[in-house]
C-alpha cells in the first residue's frame, strides 16, 4: 500500500528518535495541558454507516511550548533539490547566503532516483537535507501526515511562536494544512485554488444565483437543477469524463483518515454528493468532446457548460472576461465550496525539518525565506514566478502578482491606455476577492486518491451500486489507516 520510501520511513521512526534533542524531549514529554486532551473513541464504533463517529467532535489538542528555546545556531545547511523545486529552491538558497554569509551552504542538485534513495537512506541515519521540501502527493512522500504522525518532523508551531519576524497575518488561511493532533509538521509554500468562469447570462438562464454556489449543498443542488434544465450540456467545460473527480476530492474541504484513532474519516453523505455530482457529466469517450470545447474558446459563452475551467491563470481570467464581452455576455469568478461552506486550497509545495537535522536554527531561517516575499513573489527574469505551479501563501505577493498581471494584460493602463483602468480596477478586485475566500488548504493523501478512483467508473455506468462502491472504498481506507 504504501511506496518504499514510505515503509522504510515509518520503519525506521523510532530510530529518528535518537537524533532528537533532549530538550525538545523534554516538551514532548509534557506538551499537552491538562484539559486539552480528550478520551479518543472506540475505533471499534466506527462504520460505514457511522463514518463520522471517532475524532470528528474530539477537543483540539493544545501543546505547551513554554519550555521551548529556539536552537542554537551552526555553521552549516544543507538543501537537495530535484526538478521542479530548483525554481523555488535555487533563488532561496542565493538570498540565505547573502543574509547569512557565516554559513556553508551544501546545495545539492539531485536526479529523481537518487533523491528518493537518498532520503530513505540518509534521513533515519541523521543525515541529509536539514529541511524536507517536497510536492503534495509526491511519490517520495505520498501521505505527509503519516510523516508527521510519524514523529519524522519536527514541530513548526513553538519555531513560529518564538520568531518575532514571523507573523501569522501575513498569510492566508492555508497555515494549518501541516496541524496533526497538535503537531504542525508543515508549512505550505505553493497553493492551488480552483476558479471557475461562467456568465451572469448563464446564471439567469438557468435560474442560479451567485449566492447558492457559497454552500456546499447549495452548489450540489444547483448542478443537479441545470442538469435537469439542460441535460445535453455539462457542469464544467470539460465535464462527461471522471476526470474532474480528483479536482473535487482535492477541494471538497473533507478529512478522509482520522489519524489520532486509525479509522477513515470519511464522510458518507458528502462522498455520496461527489460521486453523484460526477455521475452528472460522465460519458465514456470524451476525448473529441474536450478538443471541440477548447478550440471553440469557452462552453460558458457558447451555453453547452454552466462552468469553464476548473483553474487558469490570472492574465486568462482577464482575456476571457474580454472575449466574454465581446460576445455580449458578463463573465464572473467563483470557486468550488467544501463541505464547510468554505473555500479550501490544494498543497502544491511545503517545507518541513527533519528531527534528524543537526542545523534546525539554519532551517528554520530558510523556511522563512521560502515564505518571504523576495521568494513568494520575486520572478527572474520579469514574468517568471519562482511559484510555477501554483500561487503564493503570502497575502501581498499573491494580491501584488494580481495586480501586476492584470494592469500587464491591458497594456499598463493609464497614462497609454486610460481607457482600460475601469477594467483593471474591476479585474483586480473581483480576483482578490476570490482568493481572499480561503478558508482552508488540505493535502490530500496521494493513496486515498488512488482509492477513490477504484471502480468509481462502475458505479457512474450503473454496474455498482453506491452502497457497494463506499463499502469497498471505506474497507480500504480502514485497512490503510491502521497501517
């Protein structure tokens, strides 16, 4: 079930163990406060008709970090990077040298292979990288919350809690995307936020209003309703396929294991809610489909989707707001809601410290470089975001790289070209506004993915029944969580 990395890592956890001070023993050993915990539940009450019974209501564990004292400081860093990461990586590791020129930085550029060999060898031996940078779902670490279950990772929050330049309303509210039992093993350094398009032409066809689509009821209930209405077109642009599945799955918002007790967390009703909302667009073949949509420029404009696309960059919003336009139709910006009636982020990148690392003050720093807006919102050259995947966690690099975008997209505006500065500000400020909904972020894990996509086309052909589809799913959760 799970990748080698994976086993040998939880293999080898206790042996992590040595590696870790005694000080920060110490706060183990005393970190909960009295009242903070609470009597975890049978695992034996949870089922699949009971799914919600263990942990969801248990009180939130609150660690005490007192005793906490920041590590002292070394003369040494150590950073392994792998593909994709070197773009982020790479500018953050030139602005620590010059911010603490004192210390040596080992950087070291990894093939593929060899980075996962390396981190399953070096890591429970006390060495490798001083800081675990990785992708959400990678296939080196496909499940980050059995690493922090783990006790791989060190504790963020007391690191946070004693770094005065460290403040907490500098970001969205994404940060508690590495919170387990108290524990925040991770820091999100690159999110993904879904944006869909349609029109207010759409909306009043079709009889939705903009206000049902911020309820997680209210958005299932309003596809099901335009599906009635219009049983020939589909919910998303590139919708009659399975494939948008992982995209609801990533953003519903739902927890799916219950760590603290080994049991899934999954919830029956809202999984019910997902697959049936998939169940709406499904059709075997959709690859010609896909094409005839794409190269007719947006199904919300041409009435075959009530949704285009499930994401897109921010200078796409703005062109398709003009194409929009010029076909008489008033393009609007919403988002997915989860099962909270919130808005929850992806993890695309995070950041964590090894219990093993014998540099934590030197990572801790560079963690913070990576959240800081010389990387959260620099490019080099002009145009290219060290953030390529996804988009920053820092509020003013994330509303900066908005406005930069769109006043690109209409040509800098006033003094050339006055005429669009209505259109910016509007653009601006309607793109802030939907990501300023964040509510949440989640990492889902990369296996739960692969096991909810198990025979989930049987049921959308009426070959499964759904009460047959979640029994399975929930047994292979349940075997996965008391792993």
């Amino acid at each position: 079930m799970k990748t080698r990395i994976f086993t040998y890592m939880l293999t080898l956890a206790l042996l992590l163990s040595v590696f870790t001070g005694c000080k920060n023993e110490a706060v183990s050993e005393t970190s909960v406060q009295p009242g903070q915990t609470s009597t975890p539940s049978d695992p034996g009450e949870s089922s699949p008709e009971n799914p919600d019974a263990p942990g969801t209501e248990e009180e939130e564990i609150v660690l005490d970090y007192t005793g906490f004292e920041m590590p002292e400081a070394t003369g040494e860093l150590t950073i392994y990077s792998t593909g994709m990461p070197g773009l982020i990586l790479r500018p953050a590791v030139e602005r620590f040298r010059e911010l603490y020129p004192e210390v040596a930085v080992d950087f070291q550029t990894l093939g593929e292979d060899e980075y996962q060999t390396r981190l399953q060898t070096e890591i429970p031996a006390g060495k490798g990288p001083d800081v675990l940078f990785g992708n959400s779902g990678s296939a080196e670490v496909a499940d980050v919350y059995k690493i922090i279950e783990a006790g791989i990772l060190e504790d963020l929050n007391p690191y946070m809690l004693n770094d005065p330049d460290f403040h907490q309303e500098d970001y969205y509210n994404v940060l508690d995307v590495g919170l387990l039992n108290g524990v925040r093993g991770i820091l999100p350094v690159e999110i993904d936020l879904p944006i869909l398009q349609t029109t207010e032409e759409a909306l009043a066809d079709a009889g939705i209003s903009r206000e049902e689509f911020r309820t997680w009821d209210g958005f299932m209930a309003a596809a099901r309703r335009y599906k009635e209405q219009y049983p020939d077109n589909t919910v998303f642009s590139y919708g009659r396929s399975s494939g948008y599945i992982r995209f609801m799955i990533n953003d519903c918002g739902m927890d799916f294991i219950d760590y603290r007790n080994r049991v899934p967390a999954v919830d029956r009703e809202k999984m019910k809610q997902i697959v049936e909302f998939g169940a709406l667009d499904f059709l075997e073949d959709a690859a010609e489909i896909w094409t005839d949509w794409y190269q007719q420029g947006g199904a919300p404009i041409l009435r075959k989707a009530l949704f285009s696309s499930f994401s897109a960059s921010i200078d796409k919003l703005s062109m398709d707001r003009v194409y929009a336009a010029e076909q008489g139709e008033t393009l609007i910006f919403e988002t997915v809601p989860d099962v909270h009636d919130g808005v929850t982020a992806e993890l695309i990148y995070y950041a964590g410290i090894p219990k093993s690392s014998p540099n934590k003050l030197n990572a801790w720093r560079f963690i913070m470089i990576l959240l800081s807006d010389g990387i959260q919102g620099g490019s080099n050259p002009p145009g290219y975001n060290y953030l390529r995947l996804g988009f920053p966690v820092r509020r003013e690099s994330m509303e900066r790289r908005i406005t930069e975008t769109v006043t690109d997209f209409y040509c800098g505006g006033s003094p050339d070209f006055p005429e669009y500065d209505d259109d910016i500000a509007r653009d601006i400020a309607d793109i802030t506004e939907v990501y300023g909904r964040m509510t949440a972020c989640r990492a889902v894990q990369r296996q739960v993915m692969k096991y909810i996509g198990t025979n989930i086309k049987a049921y959308f052909k009426g070959e499964q029944s759904f009460d047959k589809y979640f029994d399975k799913l929930y047994s292979t959760l349940e075997l996965y969580a008391s792993e």
